[in-house]
C-alpha cells in the first residue's frame, strides 16, 4: 500500500479533529474503502499522535487539570454511570486514555496522603480494578477500551502487531533460505543498534544490496520516517552498511529516496531478491 | 656563469666533462687537462650551473611560452652562498639570493608594481587581486603560504583575466602563466624587507601596462626581482671571482659584461631581450588566433647550438641535478607543444650575425627551435618517456611535430606505446562505506561504563550524520564547513571525556578515513582512452553509470599543474576540515598515536620476498597479489602519514616564514627540543638499510609536505632532508645493474622527492646548497640483501596514483591535440587509489628458540605463498579455537551457572541473596574448569590445521614440506591460542558467568513466570490461527461496544463471541505468533469478558433477544473460557480479578440482579482447580469491605454463604449446579 504524497494528505485531510473512536474508525473506511483497514488506521494512529504531541502540554496546565476535575465531578455528581470522563476527553479534544490518568492522578492527590507514583498511576490503568473508587474505575475502564489510539490495550495491540510481523518476515528469511542473526542474537554478542535481522551473506533486491531489514508495522508517513531514520536506520547503516526496511501498512512514495544512499523502503517482502552464486567448480 | 655555457658553446669544454664537473665537486681523471684548467677557474660557480641553466631556458622560452614565466623552476638564480660560509660575507636576510633581473632603470616602475599586483593575487591581504584569495570553507585561514590554493577548500574562482581584457582567457596558449592552473608555489615576504626567496623564476621585467591589465595571470611567487627598486639592492660578494661587480647575479648582467669584455657594445636596453616585455597590454599577436605555426626542421636556426644546450640539459637531467625530472618534462613538452612565436617589435630576434653560437642571441629564435630542442631532450629522455602511461605514450607518438622532427624517436614511441600494458585507470569516486561494527572491540565490555558505551553509540551516529551531510553538501555553493558542522562536531567532542572513549573514536575515525579515501568502493575503475572497453566491460545496464561517469571526466578539473601544493583530495577535505573544526587537544594527540601505530606497522609489514627468479605464469599470479598489497600498504602509508603531518604541524603552521632572523632563530631554539612526534628519521634510515625506501620514503614524502616553515630549518629534519637529496641524486634511472633499484621504484622515488623540493615549505635554495654536503653522507645499506627495492613492486598505475601531476604530460598533450588552450584545466580526473581489500593481517611475530629458527629456515627456500599460507591458517585457526572454546567450554560452564544458580534459588528463596555473592560462589566452582581450555585448544589446533594448511596449498607439494608446513601451523596455531586462553580464559568465564547471573536473576521478575514453560505448537501446526494482535482488537471492540456509549444500532451477535472464542484457542493453541504480553492482555480480557457476561452486559444484536444474551448461550461461553483458562493459557490469568469490586459491582445495575452465572463459574473455578476454595473465600471476604447499596451487600452475603455452604466434595456441586440451571434467577431466592 504505497501512496503518494497527495493521496496521503487526502486522508490525513481527513483525520483533523477526529476523535479516536471506533465510530470515528468506522466512517474513515467508509470514506476510503479501496485502501487496507490496517493502513487506514495506522495512519489515523500516527496522525491523531502528532495532533496529540502538539497539544498535549496545554492539558497539563494546572489551570485546565483543575477544570478537569471540576466538570468530572459535576459530571459522575450527576450520574455516575454515563461516560463522563469519555465525553469530556472528546469535547476537549485530548485522548480518552491520556485524560484518565490527569483524572485519576488529581483524584488520588485528594484522597491519599501520598501524591501518587508514576508506576501506581500506570498500574491502575492497566488494572483499573485497583482504583479505590469504583465509579472512577469503570470510567477510566470505558476510557481505555474506547480510545483507539492510546493507551494500554493499544500499546499491546502494536506491540504485538510488530511482533507478528517479525515473526513473519522470519518465516519468509527461513523459507528463502537467507542465514540471518535476530536482535536477540545479535544484542548477546554485544551489537550497540540492533536491526531485526543481518543477514549473513547479503543479498541484492531490485539491483541494490543490502545486509539488514527492519521490519515496521506500520505506516511510513514523513515523521516517523525521519525519526526511524535518524534513530535506527541511519545507525544501522553506520555499522552495517546499506539495507531494507519494510513497512508492512505501506509509506509514502516519495520517502524511498535513500535507495542509492542505502536505505531501501517496501511495502511487502521484495521478490526480486539476488543471492551470492557459490561457484560450484 | 654564463661563461661555463659559453665555454661549452665555444667547445672548449665537452659536455661529459661539464656534466662531470656539475655533478661532482672533484675532478674525474677522466677529464682533460685543458678541460679541467677551464673548469677549474669556474670553480666556485659549479654548484650554481644547473640552477642557471634552468633559469636561462626558462628565461629563453618566455618568448614562445609568453606569459610570464613557463614552468616553475624552483632554482635560485646563483650564488646563493650560506651565511657564514667562506668565499661570501653573510648576507643580510635568510634567503636571499641572486636577481635574475634587477630592477632596471626602464623596468623600475614594473617592478615595483609587479610584486604587490601579485602578492595581491596571491595573499588575503588588500590588494588589487584580492578576488582571488577567497577563502574556501573550513580551509586553513593562514594556510601554508597563505595560499588559499593550498587546501582544497578553497574553491578558486574561474574567472581570470582582468576586466580590461578579458579575450585573453580564451586566447591563452596552453602555458603555465596561470595561476589557477599552476598555482604559486612559492611564498611570499610579508614585508618590504623580505628579500624573499621565490620559487618560481620570473624572468620577465613586466612591463607596467601589463601588469595592470592582467595581474592574476601573472605567474605565481614574487618575482625574482623582489628588491623594491627604490631600495639599493643588497650588495652581493658572493664568490664570483673574475672581478665581477657586485650584485651582477642576472644573466642580462651577466650578459651585459659578457658584452663587455668581448668589447661589443650593442646598444639596446636590457630589457628588450625580453620579449615579453615587449607585449602591448593587449596581447595583439594572441588574441583569437588559436592556429599553430607548422614546425619546419628545415628553418631551425642554430641546431649546433640547440643540440648541445639539448645535451646538457638532458644531462643534467640523468644526473638528477634538476630537482624535478617531471618539471622538466613538462617544460620540453611545453616547447614541443608551442603555438606560436611572438613576434617583437624591434626585430632584435634576427640571430645577430656576429655571434652566432654564442648566448647573445636568443636561444629560441622561432618555433623550429623550440621544437627542435624540445625533441632533442626528448630523444635522450626515452628511457623515462617510455615508462609513462599508455595514453601519454599514444598522444606522444601521434604528435605531428615530433614524426616530422624525429621519424626514429617517433617509432620507438609508437613501439613502446604498442608494447605498452601500462593502462592507468580511473577510479570511481568513492562512496561513504560506514566502518562495520565489529563486536570484538566495539562492544560493552570495551568500554569503561555503561554512560561511555551509550556515548560512544551516539558519536558513530553523529560522526556518520556529519559525513552524510557533508556528503551531500559540500559541493553546494556557499556551504561552509565549519557553518554547517563545526558545532555539532565540537558538541560531539566535548562527550568525549575518557581516554578510553577517545580512543574508541580515534580508531573509526582512521579505519574510516582508510576506507574512504583508499577503496574506491569496490568497482575496479575505468581505463583511459578505451572507451570501447569500458563500454563492453560495465555491459549495457550500467550504461547509465558510464555516462554519469563521462560525464565527471569531460567536466572542467582544477588541476594543481606540474607541481601542486599538498592537498586533501576529495573525502580528505572531510577529515581535514573534522579534525579543524573539533580543534581538540585530546583528539588530536590521540590521532597522532593511532596513526603513528598504523604508520610503524604498515611500514615494517613484511611485503613480498624476494623469489627465486622464474618467469612462469604461477608467479606472475603471485606477483599481481604482491603488487596489489603493496600498493595498498603504500597508499594506507601515505594517506596515514599525510594526516600525521597534518596534525603534528598543525600547532606550528602559520602563513609565512618568520620575519627576521632573530624571531627565526628563538623560534628554532624553541622548536628543536620538541620530540618528533614519530621518529621519522629512524624510520627513513632503517628503510634505506634494509632497502625499502620504495616504501618509506613516499609515505615520508606525504608526511614532510604537510610540515611548516622551521621543520626545514631544524637539525632533526633537515638531517633528513640531506638523506633525501642523496638519495635523489644516487636514483640515475640509466644505472641498470644487479643490485639496482628497478627503474619505476625510482621513477616513483624521483617524482616524489621532486614534488617535494617544490613544495612552499621547503626553502628553494635546500636542493641546490646541500648538495655539497652530500658526498660525506653514505647509507649502510645491508648489501646482500635484496630488499622491496630491488623488486618491481611499483607499476604505472601506482606512480600515477601516488602522483597524479605526472599526468599533466598528458594533459598539455592531449591539449595541443584539441587545440584547446588547456586553461580549462583538462579532463583528466585526479587518479585514486583503486585498492579494495583490507590490509590483512600481519603475520604473528613467533618468539625466538631454536624451533623458531627452523622454521625460518624452512620457509626461506620455499615460495613466499607458503609462509603466508602457513601463517594465516595458523592465525586464522588460533583465533577460531579460542571462538570454539568460548562457544562450547564457555557456554557448558555457563549453563552449569545457570543451574547451579537455579539450586541457589529454590534453596534459598527467590531471591537468592547477594548477586556478586552469588557470582562468587559460582566463579570458584567453575573457574577450575577452564584449564581444559588449552587442552581442548591444542586438540581443535591439532585437528583442524592441517586440512587448512593442504587445502591451500598446491597439490603437487612435496608430502614432507606439506607435513612441515601443517605442523609448523599446527604450532603457531596452538601457540597464539594458548596464549591467549591462558591469559584470559578466567576472566572470559567470569564474564561470561556474571551475564548469566544477571539474566537468570532478572528472569525471576515478575513476568518470569510467564516466561516460565512455554509450550509451542504442535508439530502438524500450520500457524494459521488469528493473529493475537487481531484478537485483541476485536475482544476490545467487545469490550468497548459492552462498556459504551454504543449507537443504538450497535450490539454483538452470539455468533460472533463464540467464533471469537473459537479463533482464541486457535491462537493460544498455535504459539507462532504469541508473544507474553499479547497473551497476558489477551488473559485479561478475558475475563473482562467472563465478568461482562456474568453480569449480563453484552449488548447482543438482533430480534430475539434485545436485551441480553440467553442465560444458556453465556454459560457456553463461560464453558469455553473456562477451559481455554485451564488448558490454553500459557500465562497466569488474572481470575481474581473476577472477584473484584468493580466486575462485581457490574451486577449491581442489572434488575433483576442475577447471580446463578457468577455461582457457577466460582464453582467451575473450584472444580478446574482454576482457583482455591480459600482463594475465593478471600475475594468474597474482601468484597465485603466494599461500599455497595444496601440491598447489594445483602445479596452479596447470601452468595458468600452460599459458596461457602457447598460441600467440599465435586458431586454435590455437579447437582447443585444442575439444580442453579433448572431454576434459573431464583437460586438466591430458593436458598
């Protein structure tokens, strides 16, 4: 699923001020339907996380927590079962999953004597079940199974997405008889940056050689992309010389243009993959 | 000195004895006694002659070659007598030397305009040739000379010619007037009162108009002249004897009383013998008339004359008396190639008839005799001629003039051209190739700490980014170096705060600096001139890279003419302008180790041996290989040894010399008791011994170009240069005899050494005064031995490489083909190295014993491919075993410290007391252990050496040398494995041990558990199953649907929960994909759900039941959790969770509150042995202390008392859940 960059900003056009709902989810394939469900929310992911980045600080203020707070009260004061701290998050446009954690910290600053941990406040929301408060728990609960962009469950539902493509792509190396060393290897024998895998014998795809491929599930939209590069790929060329990386939900076209430099971008597993020919004299 | 010339004109003198006589300061037996009488009385002239020759056919050929003066001869005009010396009274400032032209009544207001015209050209300074000065980003701001030239940086402006006249850039002849072609190679004094040395000779009493209209094309240093004319010119006594006045050092002078004593009085100003003096300022006979003049040797004028000057000359040249043979070369072709003659205006040109042989007339009367002198030097110089590059070759024997000058020179040219298989080829430029990572000495454990390992991460991060973008940019116009990186690169810098970190850097740094500026990334290059072959070579896919490729070669190249400055080619500006911009201490000391380490290993690497002479095919394979590596350990020399001079003189570069002698002489007081910062001298002499000067002295060469104005002057180094001059002058390239050095080793030598007499830095009267001193100095050289420089290590390709200005032959060549001027610099590329591989290995150095010495001797008469085949199996299977032991000992003790530490844990309690205790405790358990270490390293040694050592060898070996050789490898084998286990192998297992004490400790974390057993999949699996990730995004979307806020129109249909359970066991059956946390939020929601349904809360789609699921569809569902807990979750599931508060509280909202599914599943729970009885009476028991409505605890207490009423037995359980079913809802009530 590669785009171009215009059929990117078309749907990212989209996505301005979109809360991070299933409904949301639902009309965005509506709009798009010839492009991969996975794609299109990866997509809304990454650009609900830059509209997040840019205005998350204002949510922080004491000012805005504190008012918060307030329209919490009032709200669960008024009927403890609606979706009070949901519907304050999409009315104030900040993540259903970010603002249970404002809450419930500002909560339990009121009603412990200790100002809660980092970790406690994380444990909770992993396990709402621990919050003192059971109106509290069942809104900060319905916070985080209804924001499809943050949160615990989310986080594990990318992570294991990566995993699963890792796992694929090992099957694809093995199935196409490439020796290779994983991150797992490769980080026991000390390696500072660790790609998913170096192979052991380069190989060529599409006449360009490479000795590492990284796998990405997800979209590579021009942040991320900047930010892989800088963090990873580059690194990874710094000690292993050119490679491949592959963005399973597709990129935008216009950022494969690393491939002299030594950075190859694909959508799917390249098939135009040269081998090193042992002479057999 | 115009009289010895005159003598051998006059034939009074022969031109051997002549030679003779230049050449050595004592009289040869040979000599005749009439010579020797001549001779004699010239005496103290002698070592004056060649640098008057030089100056006088420079001075001669300015008519042909018109602007300014044609090639750089960096020779003092004359008697350039040392301070102190006797036959001359000190002068007064260093360097001061003779004047060709001293300013002359006519000529004063030139001269005292010519040299600030060009020192503005030249220097920063104000000036009015400042435009050329720009600084190039990043370069030296006070470069040696000042000159911008000198570092590549510093991009030149093109445009020359002054506003006044600017056809005159297009109409040039191809001559070396220009300064962006030949850029200054002199310096300049800063001041008035520098009577500076110059380098070039400038013959020419520019004429005012001229050096107005066009200052830059000017040629380069100061002229000669450098007196102010409104200054008395220093009074000179040098030794000339023959009641001469003082100050005549100039040939007009000289002239003038030459003119004297033959009581000819001719009455024309002195400078008209200049003819470009002469030149209106627009240049009329030039200006838009490329066309040549035909050459005729039938209109050359004085060919007796012209012949003998040809023969001294060339004499000179094979005596190696000339500082630069390729200088001169450059200057025959030169007059080979000149366009026309300029005509002047008085016709003083006519040969005067009276004297026809004599120096009053112009040499060069007309082209006829330039090219027919130029042919005449060239027929003596075959030898040399035919050693040049095929293209140069071609381009010489297809030259019109020479075939019609000289039919026979023109056939062996073309002869040797055919026979020629010198291809010089291009290489590709280079691209960035990032150092590998290599565990060995990049990984934790060679660092200090964690902060300096993470440091050092980012920096090879950093140092690449820089290099990318320097990549990208440097070739953008107004980019500067030091704007763009400088304080990143100091940023960087500063994180460097350990030695250790330091060190580290440095060493990719200079493995990068090897890589990038030595390999031309792989591709072996293209060939000059043989376009069809490049064509068939890259086949037709890669025609666009060819055209890429021509498209670099036809474009305009800066060329630093015959004798350019030292410069940082290419990536080499990258490593300058870093090392500049960091402008640390640290890092520059820490360089200058490194690369003095690499020099000295390079340099005493053992290259080929000598081989006993057979000129079969088998070693002339071999002789490729040896040529290869020594090209390559040359160039890595070189390259190493032009950064440690550029480093170690960095402190002490500064524009200029310095001004007085005072200053001069504090400053060499300071500068010689600093040490070398590598013993160069020690290193130079040993090579000369052991006779590898082939290698040392280039790379010496590379390293003394890069030094600053006293290193010359300072005893260390100039002891060295006064080697160097020996040398050069013991390398007679006619000399062909056992023992000799073979002819390109010295054609390189003698390239290189004259590039260096031309270098800024070294002072221009080095080459001509020392030479006195040298028939005292001799180099022991170790006679039997044949050393590198017997052996023809040194080939075409490497002699163009090492100097690519040789190929400016071919350049002014192939120019006069094209008609072009030449201006445009060419289209020759510079040439680089085109070695890939890395150096390889260095052979270990064996300890000495008796043993070692057979060996030795068994080696010495065998091919050299067998002591480097034994060596690198020995090396190479030494450092496999001590791999094999880390992988199979290493690893058995490491899991013995696995399971003992385990013991330790289950004796002790999960904690197991104090880590480095337990570490401790394990490490003089298992430390024994790795004695076995040697004897299973002798073993694998034993085994795996040999098969090696016969599989590289030919098979027609003789069985004994084989079974010598393999047990010679055995032993170096054993012995560099063994020395290496024993000294490490118990801090290895130490290591080794202490990562698996932390790994087996951290593993009895939280989560070790769920790393605990993991079961995978069964064999017939096909990993079909639902992705995890999948799952949990739809039991979420359950989860959210069930929680709200839903549309009304949303809901879940039965179907698809149980499908969804369905597709859970599939994915926690087949474990492909499963990772720990997936699984352990798929446990989770789980039984969020189990809880959703017991309190009845999933919204289920369609007619039949709006409102909830049927109560027998949610106990399936719990059924299938239920198991899928028990038997397919291979984490902990949370099931107390199903007790909590908040998944309780959920049936408070329901009315009716129904409470028969939470009893069942509390008793399936029971009864799956998914819960403990006890377990669950504490959830209960806990819920109790909850805040719920009134009638809700109620409730709660009955279930409480119910559960616990149950009999501890399945059956009655069985029933009563039998009976919960049947009475649906009212269990509570009934009870």
């Amino acid at each position: 699923m590669i785009l171009t960059k215009a059929q990117y900003d078309e749907i990212a056009q989209c996505l301005v001020s979109v809360p991070p709902t299933r409904q949301s989810l639902r009309k965005l394939k509506q709009r798009f339907p010839s492009q991969s469900q996975a794609t299109l929310l990866s997509i809304f992911s990454q650009e609900y996380q830059k509209h997040i980045k840019r205005t998350h600080a204002k949510h922080h203020t004491s000012e805005a927590i504190e008012s918060y707070y307030q329209r919490y009260l009032n709200g669960v004061g008024r009927n403890g079962a609606a979706p009070v701290l949901l519907e304050l998050a999409n009315e104030v446009d900040y993540a259903p999953s970010l603002m249970a954690p404002v809450i419930l910290e500002r909560f339990l600053q009121e009603h412990e004597e200790t100002p809660p941990s980092k970790s406690v406040i994380n444990s909770m929301l992993r396990d709402p079940s621990q919050i003192p408060d059971g109106v509290l728990a069942n809104q900060v609960y319905q916070c985080i199974v209804n924001d499809c962009c943050y949160g615990p469950l989310v986080d594990c539902i990318k992570h294991a997405i990566g995993h699963e493509h890792e796992v694929l792509l090992r099957d694809m190396l093995l199935e196409k008889n490439l020796s290779f060393l994983d991150e797992d290897q490769l980080r026991a024998k000390g390696y500072d940056k660790t790609p998913d895998f170096i192979l052991q014998v380069p190989v060529a795809v599409e006449g360009h050689i490479i000795h590492w491929i990284e796998s990405k599930a997800s979209f590579g939209d021009e942040c991320s992309h900047q930010a892989y590069l800088h963090d990873q790929f580059w690194s990874y060329w710094n000690r292993f010389g050119p490679g491949l990386v592959i963005y399973w939900y597709g990129f935008i076209q216009e950022l494969d243009c690393n491939r002299e430099r030594g950075i190859l971008l694909k959508a799917c597993f390249p098939t135009d993959i040269v081998t090193l020919c042992h002479s057999v004299a | 000195m115009a009289a010895v010339l005159e003598s051998l004109l006059r034939e009074e003198v022969s031109v051997a004895a002549a030679v003779r006589w230049i050449a050595r300061s004592a009289q040869s037996s040979e000599d005749d006694p009439g010579e020797a009488a001549a001779l004699s009385s010239l005496r103290p002239l002698r070592k004056e002659f060649v640098p008057f020759l030089l100056n006088f056919l420079r001075e001669q050929s300015s008519r042909v070659l018109p602007q300014g003066p044609p090639t750089p001869a960096k020779a003092p005009g004359s008697s350039a007598a040392l301070p102190g010396r006797p036959g001359g009274p000190p002068r007064g400032g260093r360097g001061a030397r003779s004047q060709l032209f001293p300013p002359t009544e006519s000529s004063s207001a030139a001269a005292a305009e010519a040299p600030s015209a060009r020192r503005g050209g030249r220097r920063r300074g104000p000036g009015p040739g400042r435009e050329r000065g720009g600084r190039g980003p990043g370069g030296l701001e006070e470069g040696v000379g000042g000159e911008s030239q000198l570092w590549p940086g510093g991009r030149r402006s093109r445009g020359s010619g002054s506003p006044g006249s600017p056809s005159l850039v297009r109409s040039d002849p191809p001559n070396l007037s220009n300064l962006e072609e030949f850029p200054p190679v002199g310096s300049v004094p800063p001041g008035p009162a520098g009577t500076k040395p110059s380098r070039r000779i400038n013959p020419t009493p520019v004429s005012e108009e001229r050096s107005l209209s066009k200052p830059k094309t000017c040629f380069t240093s100061p002229p000669i002249n450098c007196v102010p004319s409104s200054q008395p010119s220093v009074p000179d006594t040098s030794p000339w004897g023959h009641g001469l006045p003082p100050g005549c050092r100039s040939l007009q002078e000289e002239r003038e009383m030459l003119r004297k004593e033959r009581s000819k009085q001719l009455q024309q100003s002195p400078s008209t013998t200049c003819a470009t003096s002469e030149l209106g300022p627009p240049l009329p006979s030039w200006t838009g008339n490329l066309t040549a003049e035909s050459a005729d040797p039938a209109r050359v004028s004085s060919r007796q004359r012209l012949e003998l000057i040809a023969l001294v000359y060339s004499s000179c040249i094979a005596e190696n008396l000339v500082p630069n043979l390729f200088l001169e070369l450059f200057f025959v072709l030169q007059l080979l190639t000149a366009r026309r003659m300029v005509a002047t205006k008085d016709g003083d040109l006519e040969p005067s008839p009276g004297a026809p042989d004599s120096l009053e007339s112009p040499l060069f009367q007309s082209v006829h005799d330039c090219v027919f002198f130029a042919v005449q030097v060239l027929e003596h110089q075959f030898q040399v001629l035919s050693y040049l590059d095929k293209g140069t070759l071609k381009l010489l024997a297809e030259n019109e003039r020479l075939l019609c000058f000289s039919p026979a020179l023109q056939g062996r040219l073309r002869a040797a051209y055919e026979g020629s298989v010198a291809k010089v080829s291009l290489a590709m430029p280079p691209s960035a190739q990032a150092v590998s990572f290599q565990p060995e000495t990049d990984n934790r454990a060679n660092f200090s700490s964690d902060r300096a390992f993470h440091t050092f991460k980012k920096q090879r991060d950093v140092f690449f980014e820089v290099l990318r973008e320097w990549e990208d940019r440097h070739e953008e116009p107004g980019w500067d170096f030091e704007k763009g990186l400088g304080s990143r690169i100091r940023a960087m810098m500063g994180q460097l705060s350990a030695a250790c970190s330091h060190s580290h850097f440095v060493r990719l740094f200079q493995k990068q600096l090897l890589q990038m500026c030595q390999s031309p990334g792989g591709t072996g290059g293209t060939v000059l001139g043989e376009a069809p072959d490049v064509l068939s070579m890259l086949g037709a896919d890669k025609l666009g890279r060819l055209r890429r490729l021509q498209e670099r070669l036809v474009a305009p190249q800066s060329s630093g003419g015959p004798c350019p400055p030292p410069t940082f080619p290419g990536c080499q500006g990258f490593f300058r302008d870093f090392i500049l911009s960091a402008s640390s201490f640290q890092f520059n000391q820490h360089l200058m180790d490194s690369l003095s380490l690499k020099i000295r290993e390079l340099n005493s690497l053992a290259l080929p041996q000598p081989e006993p002479s057979d000129e079969d095919g088998e070693s002339d394979v071999d002789w490729q290989g040896e040529r290869r590596q020594f090209a390559m350990v040359l160039l890595s020399l070189r390259l190493l040894a032009k950064f440690l001079g550029f480093v170690a003189f960095l402190p002490y570069r500064g524009p200029e010399p310095p001004p007085t002698r005072e200053l001069q002489d504090s400053i060499l007081a300071l500068r010689s008791q600093v040490p070398p910062a590598l013993d160069v001298r020690a290193l130079l002499q040993q090579g000369l011994r052991a006779r590898r000067a082939v290698l040392t002295v280039p790379w010496l060469v590379e390293f003394l170009s890069l030094a600053d104005h006293i290193v010359p002057l300072l005893d260390y180094y100039r002891s060295i240069f006064t080697v160097l001059l020996h040398l050069h002058r013991s390398l007679v390239l006619s000399k062909e005899s056992e023992g000799e050095m073979c002819f390109l080793n010295k054609l390189l030598l003698l390239a290189v050494l004259g590039w260096l007499f031309q270098i800024p830095t070294v002072p221009e009267d080095l080459f001509f005064l020392e030479e006195g001193q040298l028939d005292a100095l001799e180099v022991d050289t170790v006679a039997s031995e044949l050393g590198l420089d017997g052996m023809p290590v040194v080939d075409q390709h490497l002699l163009y490489t090492c100097c690519p200005y040789i190929g400016e032959l071919r350049k002014l060549l192939a120019s006069w083909v094209s008609g072009s001027s030449g201006r445009s610099g060419g289209f020759v590329r510079k040439i680089t190295p085109t070695t890939t591989t890395g150096l390889g290995a260095q052979p270990p150095r064996t300890s000495q014993g008796l043993q070692a010495q057979l060996a030795q001797a068994f080696f010495h008469n065998q091919p050299p491919s067998l002591r480097r085949t034994v060596e690198f199996v020995a090396e190479r299977i030494g450092s496999n075993c001590v791999k094999h032991i880390k992988a199979t000992l290493v690893a058995d003790l490491v899991r013995q410290a696995e399971s003992l530490l385990q013991e330790q844990l289950v004796t002790q309690g999960q904690d197991g007391g104090d880590p480095a205790q337990l570490l401790e405790i394990l490490c003089s358990q298992l430390c024994p252990h790795g004695a076995q270490a040697l004897t299973q390293g002798r073993e694998f040694c034993q085994k795996k050496s040999p098969g090696a050592v016969r599989a590289l060898l030919p098979e027609e070996t003789p069985a004994a040398v084989l079974s010598s050789a393999e047990n010679i490898a055995v032993g170096l084998a054993t012995e560099k494995a063994c020395t290496w286990l024993s000294a490490n192998i118990t801090a290895l297992i130490r290591r080794e041990v202490k990562a698996a004490v932390s790994r087996t400790l951290r593993a009895q974390g939280p989560e070790a558990a769920a790393r605990g057993e993991r079961r995978g999949c069964s064999r017939a699996c096909e990993h079909h199953a639902p992705l995890p990730s999948h799952l949990i995004s739809e039991i979420k979307d359950v989860l959210s649907l069930a929680v709200g806020p839903r549309d009304p129109e949303e809901g879940v249909s039965p179907d698809h929960l149980e499908q969804l359970l369905g597709q859970l066991g599939q994915t926690l059956q087949c474990r492909q994909f499963l990772c720990p946390p997936a699984e352990q939020h798929l446990a989770k929601c789980s039984v969020d759900l189990a809880s959703l349904l017991v309190a009845d809360h999933i919204p289920v789609l369609g007619p039949p039941s709006p409102r909830g699921l049927e109560r027998g569809q949610a106990r399936r569902l719990l059924h299938v959790l239920l198991s899928l807990w028990k038997d397919d979750f291979q984490v902990p599931v949370p099931l107390q969770l199903l007790l909590s508060p908040r998944n309780v509280g959920l049936l408070a909202d329901t009315r009716p509150r129904e409470w028969d599914l939470l009893l069942f599943l509390l008793r399936e729970l029971v009864e799956k042995g998914l819960m403990g009885r006890t377990e669950i009476e504490d959830c209960l028991g806990s819920l109790r202390d909850a805040q719920w409505p009134k009638d809700f605890s109620e409730e709660l207490a009955t279930l409480f008392h119910l559960f616990l009423a149950e009999p501890h037995r399945p059956e009655p359980q069985l029933r009563a859940c039998e009976l919960v079913q049947t009475n649906r809802g009212t269990v509570l009530a009934q009870s």
